[in-house]
C-alpha cells in the first residue's frame, strides 16, 4: 500500500491520478491533496477520499475549503507552505503536477526525506532539474518522469547501459496548428489554441503544445533526467500520438515505447514503480497500432521556422545554468497573456527570445536555488513589463 501526496491535485494530471488510484484501492491511499483555487473540486475530491491533510492557494480559500467537507481532516495548511506541509506527511510517494515553480522547495524536501516522487511538472524539472537530480542522488530518492514521451524513455532505457545509447528521439503531436501557415498561425484564438487533437491537457500545457514549446521544454526534461547530451536528442512529428519516443542504440538497434494516447497510463506507471498496474485495456492497445482496424503511423521531421520554440529550448539547454528557468518563466507569463488576448500567438516564441537575448549579457549563473529563484522572478518581471510595452506602443 502507497501512501500518496499529491501536489495540483484540481488540475488534469492529478484529477486522472485519482482515477487511477481509486481503480487500485488496494495499492494505493492518498495521505495529502494539495490545490490552488479550484476549492470547490478540492473538496470533492477530499470528501471522495478523506485525506488526513489538505492544502488549498491560500488561507481564505482553506477556510472555504473547511466549510465544504463532509469529514475532519487532521490539518488544512495553504500556499506554498501547505505544499511542503503536504509532503511531511506519512508518505512513500509524492505526484508534483503543480505549474509553475510554486511546488519547488517541497519537492526538494520530499526528495530530501527519500520519498518516490512522480514528476510531472515540466517547469521544475527544466528549471531547476540539475538541482532536483542532484539532491536525489544524494538521498536515494527515486524520480520517475510522468511525461508521456519521458516514461517512454525511462521505460526502454530499463536493463539497458546508458553508455550503449546513441540518441533518444522524442515524437509530438504537432499541435492543432500542424498544417496552419505561419501567416495564418498569427491570428489564431486561445479557443482555437486549446483545442488540442489528441491530448486533454490543463490549459498551460495545451498553449504550450500547440507553440510546441512543451516538446523543447521535454528536450530539455530529458537531458536532465537521462544525463544525455543537447546532440544526443532529437524530435519528430507524429501525429498518431502512439509512439512515444525512440532510443537509438551505438548497435544500429533501435527501441521504442507505443500505447495510446492515454495519461492515465504514464501515470499509473509512475505511481507504481517498479511494478506495473493491471486492468489496462489490451483491445486499445491492439488498436492503437492498427491491429482492430486501419491505422497508420507517420512521422514527419520538426519545421523550426514556425515553431521556434523547440530551437529556442536546445538554445537554453545548451547555455546552462540559469537559462532554462529564465525560459520557463517567461513562456508561462507569454502563454498567460495571449490567453488574456494581450498579445498575438506567434509572439509567445518571440517573447522568450527576447527574454533569452536580454539574459544572455553576462555569464550563466550556477543554478542554486536563489539563483534559480532570482532568475525565474526577473523573466517574469521583463515578460509583463514587455508585454505591458507592446500594448502601450502605438499600431503602424
């Protein structure tokens, strides 16, 4: 029986990680849900699964939360502090599926205390990934990617010797803007933006792959999860979603890891490591890869001249230090603000590299954590105040 903390627990992956964990009540027992402002799925899924601790965004918020609940939890903390209260809990495993990098110091105090941590949250593992890494070694904690592509990855990489691999390739979907011009793609909606093909996926994460900033940001991911080389890692469309990634081997041999596009499955991978859950449906899986019917898998290589972002990732990776937080922070605040309808799709890419070419004055900075820190707040404070230009400038 795991015992389970899960950090963003109202938004899509922690919402399907408690699908997965009531299907397998006896594998697993939430000990602590933690949210931001979403009280009112925070308390449904408290009432659901009674856990003895609850955090919420902030101490109003854990008062409405409070009113809400059918049941006593023994202690409802809020914020940031709520989070690492969260993982001081009696626990084995911890799900970081929170944005942003709001989620940073308890996942660094779960790693501290050995527990399994399940990552999903992009930002930290590209932001702060060599620290996150680095502290796990030390303490024997175990991180196991929840990305789709990067369970992929772990999983073919399982028995094998990292020295024997030559290259991992990364698939994406492409987006919904896949076909779209670059002219075209300037006066897309947000409506247009999260109305992914393939995936259902929080809002941060659809902007992100329809920009397919999520696949550089998964670059990136990647060369801190698997110690590999900018030159070791390569991406391909593949619009099937089916084949998750590749792993090119010195022999010539290649491996690959395919399932339906379902995140319930990386989830459960996760959260069950080393062990794999029963009940998954064969007959998708059969389908999946055209045996029920006709199904074709394509690949088609990156087209960086419209979608920038993914040279914009490598461009990060390779700078090092704090370059990559710098990145994060300022696609987040870009994606927030087209959302707003403040600025134009295609300036989201534009809007990272500005904030990359301004960063890129002195040295890369060591990633410390207050380095860390003081680099993810400046990209923001640049990005809003950019954005705040923009909209002042007069229209030619």
């Amino acid at each position: 029986m795991k015992r389970v903390a899960i950090l963003g627990s109202t938004g899509s992956i922690g919402s399907q990680a408690l699908d997965v964990i009531e299907a397998h009540p006896d594998r697993f027992r939430i000990a602590a849900l933690a949210a931001g402002n979403n009280v009112a799925l925070l308390a449904r899924q408290a009432n659901r699964f009674k856990p003895p601790f609850l955090s919420a965004g902030s101490s109003a918020l854990a008062g409405e939360l409070r009113a809400a609940l059918d049941y006593a939890p023994r202690s409802i903390g809020h914020g940031a502090t709520g989070l690492t209260e969260a993982v001081e809990e009696d626990i084995d495993c911890v799900l970081a599926a929170t944005d942003g990098m709001v989620s940073l110091n308890a996942v660094l105090r779960a790693i501290d205390r050995g527990c399994s941590i399940a990552l999903a949250n992009k930002e930290l593992a590209v932001a702060a990934g060599e620290l996150l890494f680095t502290r796990a070694r030390a303490s024997g904690a175990t991180i196991v990617p929840v990305d789709s592509e990067h369970s992929a990855v772990f999983q073919c990489l399982t028995g094998e010797n990292l020295d024997d691999v030559a290259a991992v390739v990364l698939t994406a979907s492409g987006g919904p803007f896949w076909e779209l011009s670059l002219d075209q793609m300037r006066d897309v909606t947000p409506a247009q933006a999260l109305a992914h093909p393939t995936w259902a996926m929080g809002p941060k994460n659809t902007i992100d792959s329809a920009t397919m900033m999520n696949k550089g940001l998964e670059v990136i991911e990647a060369s801190r999860f698997f110690g590999l080389a900018p030159e070791q890692i390569d991406v391909v469309v593949h619009r099937q979603s089916v084949a998750h990634a590749f792993i090119v081997f010195r022999d010539g041999s290649i491996k690959a890891q395919l399932a339906a596009p379902d995140m319930r499955i990386p989830i459960g991978y996760a959260l069950a490591y080393p062990q794999r859950l029963p009940g998954g449906d064969a007959g998708k899986a059969r389908d999946s890869i055209g045996l029920g019917g006709a199904t074709r898998l394509t690949f088609e290589p990156l087209d960086n001249s419209r979608f920038p972002a993914v040279a914009l990732c490598f461009r990060a990776l390779r700078a090092g230090g704090t370059f990559p937080a710098v990145l994060s922070a300022a696609n987040e605040e870009a994606g927030r603000a087209f959302l707003q309808g403040k600025v134009k799709f295609t300036e989201i890419s534009a809007l990272v590299e500005n904030a990359l070419d301004r960063h890129a004055g002195g040295p890369a900075t060591p990633a410390t954590l207050d380095a860390i820190a003081a680099a993810d707040a400046w990209a923001r404070s640049w990005t809003r105040a950019e954005i705040g230009r923009r909209a002042a400038a007069p229209v030619e």
